[in-house]
C-alpha cells in the first residue's frame, strides 16, 4: 500500500522533476567513476593547476549561499523582522548550496577516504583548516535553522518550542561562522602573489570577498522570491523585494570604493587599461556586477519591479561569479606555458551536482512548508470571458 502511494506521487510530480533526475544521476555516476578512477584519469588536474573549474563553482555557491547569514542576521541581529518571511526559503537554499559545496570538494580530493581527517589530524597553521570546520558547523547551524519545517507537521512537533529557544543564539554563532569562512576563501589566495594578477591579488582578499559574498547573498534571495513566483507560485510580499534591494547599492558602493582605492594607493590603477585579457576581465566583472546594478537600484522604481529588482539581482550574482572564476582560474596566469581547461567529466560532475540541487530545493518545497509566510500567486478567473490575470494574495495560513 506504502510503495503504491510513493509510486502514485511520483507519477503526479510535472516532467521538469523527471529531466532534473536524469541529468543528476547522469552527473553522479560520472562522480562514483572519478572516486573510483582517481584525478589523473578524470580531470585535467595539475601540480601546476591543483585548482580548477570545481573550486571556481564552490567559492561562487559559498558566496551565493551567503544569502542564509545576511538574511539572518537582519532579522535576528538587527531586528528587522519584517523580512522573516524570507528565512526559511534561504536557509533551505544555504543549506542545500553548502551541501552542494562538500560534494564538489569530497570529489575535488584526492585521498577522498580520508576526507575525515582534519577533524582529527587538525592543521591549525592552515586556512583551510577553518574553512573546514566553519562550513562543517554552519551547515549543521543551517539544518538546526531549518528542522521546524520538516518538524512542524510531524508527532514531533513537540520539539518545535525547544528548537525555538536555541535558535536565536545559534543563529548569531552561524552569522559568526559564516563571516569567518567567508572571508578566509580570500585568505586562501593571499599566498598566491606570484600567480595571481595583480588586479585581483590584494591584501584585502579577505574583505573583498566577504563584502561581495554579503552582495551575493541578498542578491540571491531576491532571485528566489522572484523565480518562485513563477515556479512555486509563492512570492514574498514586493516592498521586501525592494528593502532587499535597497542595500545593495550600499554594499557593492563599499565595494567598490574599497577596490578602486586599493588599486589607487598601490599604484596599480593603470593596469586596468593595459592588461589585455585581464583588462577585459576585471572591467567586465566591474562594470556588469557593480556598476551597472548599483545604478539600476538606485532607483525606487526598479527595486519596486520584479523584472527589475530581478535584473538588478542577475547582474550581481554574474559578477560575483565572474570575481571568482577569475580569482581562482582565469587570472591565474599559467606556468611554463601551461594553461588549465577542464575535463569533461568535471563539467559533467558539475552539472549533475546542481541539477542534485535543484531538484531536492524544489521538492523539499513541494512537500514541506517552506514558503509559509510567504504570499500565494492567485489566478482568478474573469466573469467576463478575458484570459485569467496573476494578482497576489496573503496565503490563508497567513
């Protein structure tokens, strides 16, 4: 009876699920070949380049998953608790996006059955070392953040006052975490002076990348509460969307002031127009993920638009990927001629991983109430025979 009800489900969930699962389990079995057949056979991995397109993709998913902290620390830190409805959306996401993270780098290793020991054979002189354990405890911060869901419909609902107690300072202690992780990824490339062009390489790595990350994340959310408008025809309310997008002007303007100056007092602002490729580069990255959205969401009338809060959004998740694409792989210049491209298993392992997340995201929000305090999209029809026309509704539990 059991199995048939699970068989029922699965044939009433729409064919988007089924070709998100096939492309997943695709990219997995090339995973399970790659433990099995090591680096050499199935990545184009080097002494020269140990880092390739798998760590470009997770400092980018660290920095979008950022959305989990800034969003938390908002609300619990600086008390604006109208953006509450926004929590549980991005936590599932943050949480789903470092999961994401610790599959890539189980695969990035290449004595994968020891994966274990920096919990026991700690290297304290090593960034990574905190890096490690600051993902670790946050991503278990993260599933303590997010349990009420799962909880909340269950016979353990009992525990849901508990959980309540403790989230408050668990929260703090994963806003701390996560500022620390995120800023010592930059830190892992402050050692890399002799590699790295000097447009990105900078004392200031650390701060660089936990100002874009806190960008990247309320970017993120943005980008969610819009695309589940579409998808999961729930939304939050637009004046959040437009508070969201009120600091990122702020932000990226830190930024920005922060990198212009440093490259100014090092007297390096030069090579931002004579660096050939790199010059490209780093004014693409420039102009496309701060400039432009800093002025698209100046304006109250964009950030008041979904297709323009949503623009704006894009236009910073683009730079903060391009940032990190070129900090860890295309600003690296090569050595003794050698240049890095990737294997196409470690695309096909890459893309495999984010349709894995994809898919778990959209039926943990299929089956649990993920999006309860958000707004349901309504669909009314028309006495008047004219086609249905979308308008926003408070969700009734709400």
């Amino acid at each position: 009876m059991f199995i048939k009800k699970v068989i029922d489900e699965i044939k009433s969930l729409s064919v988007g699920y089924y070709i998100l699962a096939v492309i997943a389990a695709a990219g997995l079995s090339v995973g399970a070949y790659r433990l099995y057949a090591g680096l050499g056979e199935t990545t184009n991995l080097s002494k020269a380049f140990p880092w390739g397109i798998w760590i470009s993709f997770d400092l980018s998913t660290v920095a979008f998953s950022g959305g989990a902290f800034t969003l938390a620390a908002l609300v619990y830190v600086f008390h604006l608790h109208g953006l509450h409805a926004a929590v549980r959306p991005t936590v599932l996401a943050g949480l789903i996006g470092y999961s994401s993270v610790l599959v890539i780098l189980f695969m990035d290793l290449g004595r994968w059955d020891r994966f274990y020991h920096f919990l026991i054979f700690p290297n304290i002189n090593s960034a990574l070392f905190e890096v490690s354990w600051c993902i670790a405890l946050y991503s278990t911060i993260l599933i303590y953040e997010l349990s009420p869901v799962f909880l909340q419909e269950s016979r353990f609902s009992g525990l849901l006052p508990f959980i309540e107690k403790w989230t408050m300072p668990l929260v703090i202690a994963g806003v701390t975490l996560s500022t620390l992780h995120q800023s010592s990824l930059g830190t892992l490339f402050i050692v890399m002076s002799s590699r790295l062009h000097p447009l990105w390489y900078s004392l200031f790595l650390p701060v660089f990348f936990l100002i874009s990350s806190l960008a990247a994340g309320l970017a993120m959310v943005i980008s969610g509460a819009i695309v589940s408008y579409w998808v999961f025809k729930r939304t939050l309310p637009k004046h959040i969307i437009a508070e969201l997008a009120w600091f990122i002007p702020w932000v990226l303007g830190i930024y920005l002031v922060l990198k212009l100056g440093e490259l100014l007092i090092t007297d390096e602002l030069h090579l931002m127009l004579t660096s050939g490729v790199y010059t490209v580069l780093f004014l693409t990255e420039l102009f496309v993920g701060v400039v432009l959205p800093i002025i698209l969401l100046s304006f109250e009338k964009v950030r008041n638009s979904r297709v323009g809060a949503l623009t704006g959004a894009l236009l910073v998740l683009a730079g903060v990927t391009l940032n990190r694409f070129n900090a860890s792989w295309f600003a690296i210049r090569p050595l003794d001629g050698g240049i890095y491209k990737p294997h196409w298993m470690e695309v096909a392992i890459l893309v495999g991983v984010a349709a894995s997340a994809v898919l778990v995201y959209s039926l943990v929000a299929h089956y649990f109430p993920v999006f309860d305090e958000t707004v349901v999209v309504v669909a009314p029809a028309e006495a008047d025979g004219r086609q249905p026309r979308q308008s926003l509704q408070p969700a009734a539990a709400d």
